[in-house]
C-alpha cells in the first residue's frame, strides 16, 4: 500500500544565469529564496528533512548550507516570516541545490540531511552534493574506499560514498571537466543515482543515472535554470517549456551558460513504474508521460478485469488519496458512484516516512470511514499498491466494523510486490512484504483466481484483483521493456539487483544494503 513505503528523497536546482549570459556577483538574483517553493512541491517525497545549499561569490562562506528536521515549512519557519526571511537571506545565493528527505537511516539526525556539503582550500574540491536513489552496490563501494589510505565514514549512507567518489575525482592541480568526473564514476556505481551538484566555482550539473530509474526534468526561463524530480516544482515556477533529462545525461552550468552533455550511454531504459503509480505528483509528467492519465488508465483495465456482480449496493471508495484517479476511472467504467467513504486525517502524516515504530499507531489514527457512506454497501475500495499491508487491513477492519459495509472488495492499480527494491524505495526485505508468500514458485506476473483467493483470505476481505506485470506499459502509456519492474518480477536491470535478490532468498531478513 502506497503509505507503508517511502522514496529515496527529492531533488531540486537552481541557477541565475545573468541578463547576457553572465554569471557575476553583479548581476546578482537571490534564486535561493525561490528554494523553498520548490521543495514544498517535491514535499511528497520525503518530510523528515529538508536544505539547500547556495553559492554566492564575494562572500567567506561561498558555499553556504542550510538544512533541519522537519518538512518544508517545519524546517525553514515559514510560519513565522521573521525567522523564515533571516534564513533565506543569511543563505541567498545566484545559485542553490536543494533536497527533501525521509527517514531510512539516521531518522533524527540532521547529519543524514541534504545537500551535504565538503568544504577545501581549493574551490572546485569545495561542493555541495544532492542525491535521489540507492547506490545497490554501496557495501562494495564502501569497502574499496576504506581499503584506500586514510578513509574513513561517519555515517551508514550512500550519499557519503558518492561525496567521497566525487572529490577523489576532483583531485589534481586543475578542475576536472564535469562530464569527465560523471563518465568516470558511472563505471563504478550500480543502482539509481539523479545527482545535483554545486560548486565553489560556481559550476552545476543535475544528472539522470545511466537506467532513467527515477526522473529529472529541467527548464529554462529567461535566464533562471531550474531542475527537480517532478515537473510540477518548475510548472509553479512558470516554467512553460520543461524538458526531461534522458538515461545517461546531465545537465552543465559553467560561465553563465548551460549545456546538455551525454556522460555514458545508456544501453536500455528501466524507469520506475512506481513513479507513475504512487509517488510522483499527480499533477506532473514523467518523460512525457501523464501521472494522472496514467493512474486513470490503470482504473479502466481494473475495470474490464472485474467479475463481480454490480448493483445499486455497490460503492467505489478510493485510498486517499494517489488511488483517486484510478478509482474514479474504474467506478465510471463500470457505472458506479464513486465517493469518498474514508477522510484521511492529513495531520497524521503519511506513514512510509515515519520511523517504523509510529507506523502502527499511525496506521490506526490515518483514515476515518463514513458510515452515512459505507453503511450496508458492498465497498469496492481501490488501493495504489500493497507491500506491507499494514495499513490496508487496519482499514478494511474500520470500513467493516465502524463503517458498517457488508462486503469488502479490494483492486490494486499495480501488480503484486514479490521483491524488495534495491534503487531508492523503502522495500528492504522479503520478510515484510506481504505477496512473496502467497505466490507460486514459477509465478511470471500474472496472478491466478487461486492466488487472488489466498491472499483475500489473508487481509479479510470478499475478493482482491491486481494489475498484472503485463498491464503496466498499457496503463503508463509507454513499453513495458522500458520500465524497471525489478519489485514486481524478482528481475533487476543491474547485476548487483539481482545478487541482492539472491541474498535476500537466502536470508528473507538480511537488508544486504543501506540507503542514503
């Protein structure tokens, strides 16, 4: 369910790139300030943590870094403007990186905030570094670098491996080129890595891994360059042409001027499915591609998928609140109201984000059924996702017995978690996930009526339908071939995916790696 996972962050850029394509402390434009905004738009991504890091030259701190516990305006004050416009002016900048966090590691420790910031004498060995995704190969990586003289690691998380690979390839008497330093560590790194880098040179890039695992889009207007993860941060900006960065590419910011540089091929494209699913923006596009259109289509295949009587005691009810589009398809495909027979108590928070302890009271405290809804209904609630199920049989218990329906349908606008991701989401074991159990040694994507059966039986519920794995590129617009469906299948697009899966069968308990 899409609340019982969380995502491996958010990122955003920003840069002033001068009136004539200069970049000087005289033209000078606070695009920091405009920071904030953009990271309430990638809020969804991650509440525990936000920052950004800005340049400005003419100052001692030319590389100043601003970050704390909290959502966005938690973190920043903005409910108190005197506080909130110290900040953004102590930490103006022509140009600023930015990142949301949830908690993997570290959850009340700022020092797991981003961006991270290496401070040296020598300014282009002086950045600052924002990252979304997981490095699968992090153990590997970690043991080559302590294997080197004199390294040493204060904290469990990739994003310290990545700060490290990056200065050691910065090193030498002169600056490297960026695209350089990228080709170079792309033959290191396994996994999902989009990257905001900034530097006391006042150098940028903004990277997409060599998979296209996770999205980075990009824009320019007039002469402010923006980048995020999610299309709507830079279309509230005013942003009208918005560009999306392809497997492979980043963007460079050097003198003023951008440029679009390719830092290794991309031999094939594996996206996230899950973007369109659950975490991305309703509002947003990926690659082209509509979120909500997406999320619609997936309702209308449910829809010809289903084989229960309909009646006029039948009511759709979508999970607050990724599910509503596909619930709103699905009840309009088969002609039936569609209403919002549970309110979500938007103050709990949403649970994926949330220290693993709190999530079962949370679980209880997220939803509240309606009974002048629900009462003597047969519900057909319709869910984003299932991994854990924690939260989806505490609330089919409330629409039971506190909402008063006489049946429980559950349909799943996604295909069954089989396997834990190891490139940016919160799904670290076998052990806690709830399909693995209930499905067939030869499973290949397409569940059973006998599989669907068992698992009902399991969450109490009268019947329960999913996607199937061959339903995805229909449902997102695009060719299944081009998605990473790694969660969905037990086949990853890398070599270490795979290994990991292999451990994890081993030992269902192991977390065979750490995330940032």
């Amino acid at each position: 369910m899409g609340e019982d996972i969380g995502h491996e962050c958010g990122v955003a850029a920003l840069y002033w790139l001068g009136p004539n394509g200069e970049s000087d402390a005289g033209d000078f434009e606070n695009v920091a300030a405009l920071m904030p905004g953009m990271l309430l738009d990638l809020q969804n991504r991650g509440q525990l943590a936000a920052g950004y890091c800005a340049y400005q030259p003419g100052r001692d701190h030319i590389l100043h870094t601003f970050k704390a516990l909290g959502g966005v305006t938690e973190a920043f004050r903005m409910s108190h403007p005197g506080k909130h416009q110290s900040i953004l002016n102590e930490y103006a900048g022509t140009a600023a990186i930015g990142h949301t966090r949830y908690a993997t590691s570290g959850e009340d420790d700022v020092r797991y905030a981003q961006p991270f910031e290496r401070q040296h004498g020598r300014i282009w060995k002086w950045f600052g570094l924002a990252f979304n995704g997981n490095l699968a190969n992090y153990t590997q990586l970690r043991e080559r670098l302590l294997s080197k003289r004199g390294y040493h690691f204060t904290l469990n998380t990739d994003t310290e491996i990545i700060m490290h690979t990056l200065a050691y390839r910065l090193r030498g008497e002169h600056p490297p080129a960026l695209d350089a330093v990228m080709r170079s560590i792309s033959r290191d790194f396994d996994g999902a890595y989009n990257i905001a880098f900034l530097d006391a040179l006042g150098r940028m890039f903004v990277s997409r891994d060599p998979l296209g695992v996770h999205p980075m889009c990009w824009g320019i207007k007039g002469r402010l360059f923006a980048a995020a993860n999610e299309s709507t941060a830079l279309t509230n900006l005013g942003f009208g042409d918005i560009d999306w960065l392809e497997p492979g590419e980043m963007v460079i910011i050097e003198n003023g001027r951008h440029r679009v540089a390719r830092y290794t091929e991309a031999k094939k494209k594996s996206r996230c499915f899950f973007e369109w699913v659950y975490f991305s923006n309703v509002a947003s596009e990926i690659d082209g591609l509509s979120v909500y259109a997406s999320r619609a289509q997936a309702g209308r295949i449910l829809a010809e998928k289903e084989t229960q009587k309909i009646d006029d005691q039948c009511v759709v009810v979508p999970v607050p609140d990724t599910a509503k589009a596909a619930a709103d398809a699905y009840a309009h495909h088969l002609n039936m109201p569609c209403m919002e027979g549970v309110i979500r108590n938007r103050y709990v928070g949403r649970t994926f984000i949330q220290p693993k302890t709190t999530r079962m009271q949370s679980a209880k405290n997220k939803y509240t059924p309606l009974a002048s809804v629900l009462s003597g209904k047969r519900v057909f609630m319709v869910e984003d996702s299932i991994v854990r199920s924690l939260t989806l049989r505490t609330l089919v218990h409330q629409v039971r017995d506190i909402g008063g329906a006489t049946e429980v349908h559950v349909r799943v606008a996604c295909p069954p978690i089989v396997a834990p991701c190891f490139y940016g989401i919160d799904m670290t074991t076998l052990k806690e996930l709830f399909a693995p159990e209930h499905m067939p040694a030869r499973y290949r994507g397409i569940p059973s009526d006998h599989t669907f059966k068992k698992m009902a039986i399991e969450l109490h519920v009268d019947s329960l339908k999913y996607l199937s794995v061959p339903d995805l590129g229909p449902s997102i617009g695009c060719d299944t071939t081009t998605l990473c469906t790694g969660c969905v299948t037990g086949k990853y697009p890398t070599s270490w995916g795979n290994r990991l899966l292999r451990a994890a069968r081993k030992n269902p308990e192991t977390v065979d790696r750490l995330y940032g």
